[in-house]
C-alpha cells in the first residue's frame, strides 16, 4: 500500500512539474486509467476494504483500551493532589 502511494505521488509529481508536454500527460493518464479500470486492481481493492471494515471493530476496542490505559497512567503519575488545607489556597472545584 505504501509502495502504491509513492509511486502515484512520484506519477503526480512528474506530471505536475514535468516539461515532457501533452502527449506524456496522455500516456500516463492512459496508463493510470487502464490500471485503475483492471478487474484485478478492483478486486484488490475490494479485498482491503472488506478486510478494512472486519478489522474495524477490533482496532476500535484496542484503540479504546489503550486510551483508557494512558489516561490512567496520566492520572496516577501526574503527582500528589494537594489539597487546600495543604496548600493554603483554595482549590477548584472543592
């Protein structure tokens, strides 16, 4: 997937900034178009996203719990909660 993803920004990139003019512009237009259109690219395509949405159950619940895990690690190591009589000054919400 990341290969994928650089190779299309490389193709962008030189389109955009290419001096090759319209006929190479064509080419790889041509070309993107004919790999976007296989049935085989399409398929593939689906597969991920099939796999995309069976997975997203679980990242959500691991992603839940490590949240869950790092707000608790926040809330026990952010020091010693002083408390007004401690401290000599009021504290909010108390």
């Amino acid at each position: 997937m990341k290969r994928l993803l650089l190779l299309t920004g490389f193709a962008i990139g030189y389109v955009a900034g290419s001096a090759a003019g319209r006929e190479r512009y064509e080419q790889i237009r041509s070309m993107a178009l004919r790999v976007r259109n296989d049935p085989q690219v399409q398929a593939a395509a689906a597969a991920a996203a099939d796999k995309a949405k069976e997975a997203a159950p679980v990242v959500k619940d691991k992603v839940t719990g490590a949240a869950e895990v790092a707000a608790q690690k926040v809330r026990t190591s952010s020091g010693p909660d002083l408390s007004e009589q401690e401290s000599g000054y009021p504290v909010a919400g108390r």
